[in-house]
C-alpha cells in the first residue's frame, strides 16, 4: 500500500508499504508504464523481491513524461 516515488540526485525509487501481519517469506513484483500506455511492463530486476523498494531511474528517465508503478505481493 502507499507505492509512491522518491526521486533523489536524478534516481526515482518506487517505494511502498506493507501490512503489519504480512506472512514471512512475501515477495514483490514491480510493473511500470508510461502514461498513455496501455500495457505494464515488468522490471525484471525487481520479480520476486523482498525489499520494499525498487530502482525505476532507468524506466522513468524522460523526465517531461509522467510514468505509472504498481506492486503486487
């Protein structure tokens, strides 16, 4: 809950939050899309992670473009 971005010294990091009873051993999956888009794309670097956050700098680099994230436990 709460995906937001945090964008610090040119990166944008896609951070979120998790329930507080979330079982041990969840991982996360990371899409993203520019806006207009139709289709999500994974970022593979960010599939079955355990972190609650993910590097999206790559993804998002045309700064005059707005970009969509989601994450799915």
């Amino acid at each position: 809950k709460r995906a937001a971005f945090s964008s610090t010294n040119f990166e944008n990091i896609l951070t979120w939050e998790t329930e507080a009873d979330i079982p041990p051993g969840t991982v996360f999956d990371v899409q993203y899309k520019q806006y207009g888009e139709k289709s999500w794309l994974n970022k593979p670097e960010c599939q079955s992670i355990t972190q609650t956050f993910c590097n999206l700098t790559h993804e998002t680099e045309n700064f005059t473009e707005n970009y969509y994230a989601r994450v799915r436990a």
